[in-house]
C-alpha cells in the first residue's frame, strides 16, 4: 500500500476529479500583496476571492503570507508550498478545492525582520489583514490607539524592533519611504466598524510619535480603506484534517472550512493598483457603513448573544443554540424589534430578509462554530454589536428589555470564570482578569458587579454607563443569568416584551 502523499504543487495534477484546482498557471504567478495573520478566515475569504481572480484575469497578484502570532506557518502552509483545501460545508453537502493564490509565508514571531523585509518590498501594492480586534491595540470605546498598551509601549521604545501590528506597518512605511516612495493600500479585513478608520488611526497615532516627518509621508502615501467581511470559518478541527484524507486520498495540513454564503464590500479608496475583486462578487462602495452595521448588529450581534447565552445553557456550538426553541425565539424577537430599527437602509437589502437569511447560516450543523470560540474576546466585540444599537434605542426612547440580555449575558460568562464563581469555564478576553478582579471582590451582589463592570470606560462609554435605564435593566438581566436557572430570564425578558408591546399606542400613519 502506497503512503499517503501531502498536498503539494506536484500533486494537483493527480488530485481525484471532486477536487476543484487553481484554474491558472501558478508557477506564473508573481506576488504583488501580502497578507498579515494568515488564518482560518482569510484561507476561507480574501484568499479564494484572490483565486477565483486570478482564474478569471490573470495578474501579478499572488499573496505571500504572514503571521506575527503563533501559529507558525512553516511546517504547514509552508511545506505544501502555500497550497491548501478549502472545504465548503452546508449540512450534509461537502465542496472541496484547493487554493493557489498564497505564494509563499513567512513566520514573524521571533523578529519582525522577516516581515518588514515583505511589506517594505516595492513588488508589494496592497497589504490585507486579519489580525483580530485585539491586533490593532486601539481603545475599544473610542478606537484610538492604546498608548498604555505593553507592545506600543515596547515599539515606541524600540521602533526598529517592533512586534505590534501598528508598530510593524509604521516601520514598514518607513522603509518604504526611505527606498523606493511607492505607495500602499493598508486594508483591514477584520471585523470592526469603521476598520480603515481605525487603522489608519493607529498607524498614524503611532507615526506622529516617532516626530521624523512620517506621518505626514503615510498621510499623501498610503490610504486605509473600510471593508466589511463575512463569511463563517470555524476554527478547523482534527475531524477537518483527517476528512480530507479519508474522503480524498491526499494529507492536508492547512485546511480550511466555511460555510457557502461570502461577501465582500470595500471602500474605493485606493493608492494605486487593486485587484479586481468585483469581477468575481465583491463589491466597491463609497461608502461601507450601512452594510458594516447591518452585517455586526444582526449576524454578529445574533453570534455573540447565542454564543454566551448558550454557554450559559450548557449548549456546545452555535447551531445548537439557535436548535434551542427558546434561544431562536429570543434572538428573532431581538433582531427584527429591537436591533433593526437603529439602522440605515443598506442599497438593494431587505433587512426582514437579512435576518432570516443570517439565522440560517447560524442552523448549518456542519459548522460546528464553539460557543466559547466566539465568545472569545467579547470584550473588543460588544461595543459595535450591542452598546451601539442599544444607545441608538435610548436615544429614540424605545425598549432595550433584549438587547441588554447579551451584555449581560458577556458579563456573566466572564464572572462565572472568576476564583469566586469556581472558575465555571476557562475564558480568553483581554479584560477577562478585571472582570475576575471585580468578581472575587463582589461576591454574587449584581448591582455591585454591573457597577464595577461598567465602569471599565475602555468597553462602556462614561454616557451610557450612567444611564439610569441602561443600568437597571443589566443588573436585572445579570441577577437572573446569575441563577440556578438562566434561561428562566430569558423566558421573563420575552414576555415583558410581550407587555411593552402590546401597551405602545398605535402609531398613525
């Protein structure tokens, strides 16, 4: 019997016919990009956007691949030559493809050396990311950068040595004007409102620092554009890895697995070249606020409410928390009564629409998304999927009896992992330690805890925090989560609901 091979260039000639390959003459291909944080989600999304480009319009625009958090990338991605399997999973319904548009990739944990020799490289136009909410080191609340954060600290100390995202892409531009001038497009594909805002508020805060005329360079040289991203890529499981070899004979150590439904919507705001990506369904907008809030109030906000709350009802995954009649009937309420009306009308949606289509995607069981995977760093999250329409509701006088369960919800997911809850579960949040603090020190008093958790003005804005309906309506919510019951307050919260509505006077036409 013959052993089995790893996914290799000098395979895909030998792969089995289920197996869709790039449709292009990869030794070809020249790099023309890069992207920062090479994970699950970009081999599922800007990755195959890039292929299915490069199928249709062939062009010098090959990623190189780099990741300055763990993993590493060599003995992976690397040794199958940037070569991957991207499953697309719907129920029973399997897709399998491998990849091609990843040339090369380059592990930057060590040094950041590696990486500014990439982003520094006239051959390189674009630079794409996804480094988390956490990577751009900004303040949560206002989207500034965190000048009391420990790498900005570092790189402000030793900006030839940087190991922040800001740090590393301002050293970058710094190269780049001290040796060729060329400009670069910096787009951010991770999930925050106003992304390009943001990072082009990091790089330039941390620019200005550094008083050697660079950020005025950055300012007529690179440009930030938003975008807004979706599509769900669970975190890949060794169930992924082995499939690929029972179902198609070959050994594939980067797979990739995301669900059928992808969009892409970016703002025109370009330094020079940019690949085509609108010719394969991305789409170039002036301006990507109404599809950003559309897509994080409703699909995120449903994410991160099911995600806690079904921690907090013993239930693993996403679709078995939106399988839960009571959950699925919370969240639809959420969504369409409280959730929709704070937002802009998005050109060519139908939001009712949005959010059965959204609900959906959360039933597909064979993505199996782990409640605790998404609740993972809540903290950096909450603010644009639930402070934000919750503030826009109390502005317009309206109900927020639903939308303060999920914050409430973040709250006691992250108690319960305190010394004195019995450390329920083990959490990853970068404000999960304050929140224990506050915790061990309160003991089980909800009004003392919402107290101490609101008023961590990195998360929840000093306006809001103070708001005597806001307040009140958590700290019910918590006392209930808190519970031997939790679910029991999300029944009472529903019903109250029921109540406010049926008490609103009719509105005249």
């Amino acid at each position: 019997m013959s052993a089995i091979e790893t996914l290799s260039p000098a395979l895909l000639e030998r792969l089995p016919a289920a197996v869709q390959t790039p449709a292009y003459h990869r030794a070809a291909l020249a790099a023309g990009m890069a992207h920062l944080g090479v994970g699950a989600f970009h081999r599922c999304h800007q990755a195959e956007y890039t292929d299915d480009l490069l199928s249709l319009h062939f062009d010098r625009w090959g990623v190189i691949g780099i990741n300055i958090r763990p993993p590493s990338l060599t003995e992976t991605l690397g040794r199958q030559s940037g070569l991957y399997t991207r499953l697309i999973r719907e129920n029973s319904h399997i897709e399998a493809r491998v990849i091609g548009s990843i040339l090369e990739v380059v592990d930057s944990q060590a040094s950041a050396a590696p990486a500014l020799d990439v982003l520094s490289s006239p051959d390189i136009e674009l630079v794409t990311m996804t480094v988390t909410e956490k990577g751009y080191c900004h303040i949560p609340s206002s989207g500034e950068l965190d000048l009391g954060h420990p790498d900005i600290v570092h790189d402000l100390a030793n900006p030839e040595r940087p190991r922040s995202v800001p740090g590393i892409l301002a050293k970058a531009l710094e190269l780049r004007r001290a040796t060729h001038g060329r400009p670069l497009t910096l787009l951010s594909c991770d999930n925050i409102p106003t992304n390009g805002v943001i990072l082009a508020n990091v790089v330039q805060a941390f620019a200005e620092r550094r008083e050697n005329g660079l950020a005025e360079w950055i300012e007529a040289n690179a440009t930030f554009p938003s975008a807004m991203v979706d599509r769900i890529a669970p975190a890949v499981t060794q169930d992924d890895l082995d499939s690929v070899e029972q179902w198609f004979g070959y050994r594939d150590a980067a797979v990739a697995v995301g669900e059928p439904f992808r969009q892409w919507v970016i703002e025109r705001k370009f330094a020079g070249r940019m690949p085509r990506w609108d010719l394969v369904g991305a789409t170039f907008v002036d301006d990507v606020t109404p599809f950003e809030h559309l897509k994080m109030r409703v699909l995120n906000g449903a994410q991160t409410t099911l995600a806690t709350l079904g921690v907090l009802a013993g239930l693993e995954h996403t679709s078995d928390a939106i399988a839960d009649p009571l959950l699925a009937a919370f969240i639809r309420r959420m969504l369409v009564e409280e959730t929709l009306p704070t937002l802009t009308p998005v050109p060519g949606m139908d939001p009712s629409a949005y959010v059965e289509q959204s609900l959906g995607r959360l039933r597909n069981t064979a993505i199996r998304h782990r409640n605790h995977q998404i609740a993972t760093d809540g903290s950096q999250k909450i603010v644009q999927r639930l402070l934000n329409p919750i503030r826009d509701r109390l502005r317009q006088g309206e109900s927020i009896a639903l939308l303060s369960i999920p914050v409430a919800g973040w709250m006691a997911y992250l108690i319960q992992a305190s010394e004195k809850f019995g450390k329920r579960w083990p959490v990853s949040d970068p404000y999960a330690g304050k929140v224990a603090a506050i915790a061990d020190a309160t003991g089980r008093d909800a009004k003392a805890l919402v107290a101490g958790i609101l008023a961590i003005d990195t998360i929840f804005d000093p306006g809001l925090a103070a708001n005597e309906t806001f307040r009140k309506a958590v700290t019910s919510a918590l006392d209930g989560l808190l519970s031997d019951d939790p679910m029991a307050t999300v029944r009472r919260n529903l019903k109250q609901a029921d109540t406010t509505r049926l008490k609103r006077p009719a509105r005249s036409a």
